[in-house]
C-alpha cells in the first residue's frame, strides 16, 4: 500500500487528507503541521474568535479523534527539516518519512515589518496563526490605542474587530486607497464610510515611518510626519506563499509552487495545493488565497493523486465580515474596465466588466445578487450592464437575459 505524505496542516492539508480517506485510499497518510493543534479555520481568527465569541474548539475543522478513526497519522508541532525528492524522504529532525506520493499544502506566511522600523518590538503583532491570536488577545481593552498597518481585507477586519472592542484605531494606507490592490475604487468607498462612520482614523496614501519604544512599541511615526502614541500594532501588509521547503528540494517557483492543471509540481510524485501554489488560468498563472480554493483545489489534488486526472478548474469566491456589512465576492475582478453600481434598496453590489464580459462581483449585505452574479460567472454568463444597474430589473431575471 502506498504512503501519502501531506506537509501543512491547514484548511488545505485537512481536505486532502480527508478527501483521500473519502475516496478509497487505503494505505497509509500522514499529516505533518508546525502548529502544536488540530487543522482549524483561519478566518474566524481576525472576527469571532478575536472578539471573545468562538471558543477555541470551535475553530477545528474536525474533532481530533477524526484523524486516528480514519487511520491518518497527525504529526503536530512537527516542523519539517527537509525534502528530498529524489529519494522520496522527508526529514523531521532525527525522524525520516519515506513516501510514495508528497502534498505540499504549507499555505502562506504572514509579511513583517523589518527590525529595522522597530517591525521586532514587543507589542507588533500579525494575524495569522491561533498563536498570534491568542498573544495578542489580552492587548485588546477597550481605551487602548491600535495602530493597523494595511488596508486590505485583513486590515480591515482588524480595525472593524478593535473598534468593536472598544480601542481607538487608526489604520494608515501607503496606497493611494484602501483594497486598491483587490477592489474597485467603489468598493473601497464603501468601506471607508463604514469604517469612518464607526469612529476609524483612517489614513490612505500614507506609510509607515517607524516604531518607537524601548523593547516595546509606545509609539509611530508615519510618512507624513505625524507622530502618534501607542499601545499596540497590527500588520496587515498581505502574505507570501510558504515556498522555502519546496525551493530547498528544487521544485520549480512562479510565484508560490508551481503546480500544473491537475496539481502537479515539476517533481515526479509531488504535487501542491492551496496558497502555496500557482496554477494555470486563463493563460496566466494565479494563487487564490482563499478558504474556497484550499478546499476545492486539495480535494481536486487527493483525487489526481489517485488517478482521476481531472484538471482543477477554479470558480473563485471570497467574503469578508466588517462591523454589520458581510462582503461577499464571486470571480476574479482582474482585467476589469468599468464596475457597474446596483442598489436594491440598500443592498450595494458592484459588477465588474472587462467590455462586455461580466468577471466578478462585490456584494455588500446583498446575497441574491451574489448568488446570482456567482451563476452567472460559473456558467460564462453576461447580462447586459444597462439591466443590471436598473434597480427594476429583478436579479433572477438576469439569468434569463
């Protein structure tokens, strides 16, 4: 029987391990993670769990006896020294690992502030990891002042999470807006009124300077030349895909592990999946960073491994919850030229057209018209721009036009 060894223990690894199990495998899988806990959800990390409402063993995708039930050996708290893909080893310290096939699913690390702008003070946190979460849990009382760098999704869950908490936060943006590397500029309006009106000191188009304080942060200055006191930091400055073990063995990099449409890396028996990896789309290489792809491309990946052969075809969704507002996003807004604005009574969705051709939507509190934007673009679908921005035209009339 072969051994399917899976390296990475999250959102991606779990499904791959699982889906595995699924679909017949019998012979041996092992789950090798760096985290000393069970696979658990990311998202909830920076919103419920941050805010005190999800216990820990909430956050588990399965309960930790589903492993042993289903004969998958779980390694936590096990960081991998090495992969030799010739010999098909992988080295955990003094343990080796003999495999048949590999699963890179190492997903992302955060990006840090350098030492050098006080990025290593005490008091600078990321939010990444249950372990990030839970140092900088304690730090976050009400009357505390929070300095957020980054206006992406992370970012901003951050700031809506402190504000709810009861910190005075102020979140600075080098770009020239916030979500300008993922969203439109209309989208980005949307949720910098949502952020101002909570009481946000939100500053786009400036930087970072420095952290101050001896050991521990006390204090910013920024780009512009204001100075600030503080209490704390949190950077939300995007990630970068875990790509060291793979680069160590001489797998092939474009930008994460390049995998091929069926998730095949340029090593004969190892493939990837989840944020680690790019693929193939469209003619182009992309990495979705997203809980949808990690599932959907591992369990893609666990069939592949077993001979389905099935290339992975991804339809892309994402969300993000701030303060009352639920974003939801189907497609991938790349290439865009116009966003068109509907507004069913105060349900906001902006609809992204590359000419004529509809690629994603941003839905705002309005799940009809994500779920019918999201049809729409999984079928190849593209109504006419003029219909759906009359608030008469009914969403699911759209599907017909």
């Amino acid at each position: 029987m072969s051994h399917i060894v899976v390296i990475g223990a999250g959102q991606a690894g779990a499904s791959l391990v699982a889906k595995l199990r699924v679909l017949g495998h019998q012979g041996a899988v092992t789950l090798v993670g760096e985290e000393p806990v069970p696979p658990y959800q990311r998202p909830p990390l920076s919103k419920g769990y941050l805010l005190g409402d999800m216990a820990e063993e909430r956050l588990y995708l399965r309960p930790a006896r589903y492993y042993a039930e289903n004969g998958i050996t779980l390694k936590l708290g096990t960081p991998v020294k090495a992969v030799d893909t010739g010999a098909c080893e992988v080295f955990l310290g003094d343990e080796r690992l003999s495999y048949d096939q590999l699963a890179f699913t190492t997903g992302s690390v955060p990006r840090r502030l350098p030492a050098s702008i006080g990025g290593t003070l005490d008091g600078v946190f990321t939010v990444r990891t249950l372990a990030d979460v839970d140092a900088m849990a304690p730090q976050m009382s009400a009357g505390k002042h929070v300095l957020i760098v980054g206006g992406g999704y992370i970012g901003l869950e951050a700031a809506a999470v402190a504000s709810k908490l009861g910190l005075r936060v102020t979140l600075v943006e080098m770009a020239d807006r916030i979500l300008q590397r993922v969203a439109a500029p209309e989208t980005s309006a949307f949720f910098r009124k949502l952020h101002a009106d909570h009481g946000v000191d939100l500053r786009e188009g400036v930087g970072l300077d420095r952290l101050t304080g001896e050991g521990a942060v006390t204090g910013a200055r920024l780009s512009d030349g204001s100075e600030l006191a503080l209490d704390l930091v949190i950077v939300g400055v995007g990630i970068a895909p875990a790509t060291d073990l793979a680069a160590a063995a001489g797998v092939a990099l474009d930008n994460g592990i390049a995998v091929d449409a069926l998730g095949r890396t340029s090593a004969p028996g190892v493939w990837a999946a989840g944020d680690c990896a790019s693929l193939p789309h469209r003619g182009a290489r992309i990495r979705l960073e997203s809980v949808q792809n990690a599932i959907d491309q591992a369990e893609a990946v666990a069939a592949n491994m077993l001979g389905a052969e099935t290339p992975y075809v991804p339809k892309p969704w994402f969300w993000s919850d701030q303060y009352d507002v639920k974003l939801q996003i189907a497609g991938l807004n790349t290439g865009y030229d116009r966003v068109v604005v509907r507004d069913d009574a105060g349900a906001i969705s902006h609809w992204y057209y590359a000419g004529n051709t509809l690629l994603a939507v941003d839905a705002m509190n309005a799940p009809r018209a994500y779920m019918v934007g999201k049809r729409l673009i999984d079928g190849g679908k593209s109504p006419d721009a003029t219909l759906v921005a009359d608030p008469a035209t009914e969403l699911k009339d759209l599907m017909r036009a």
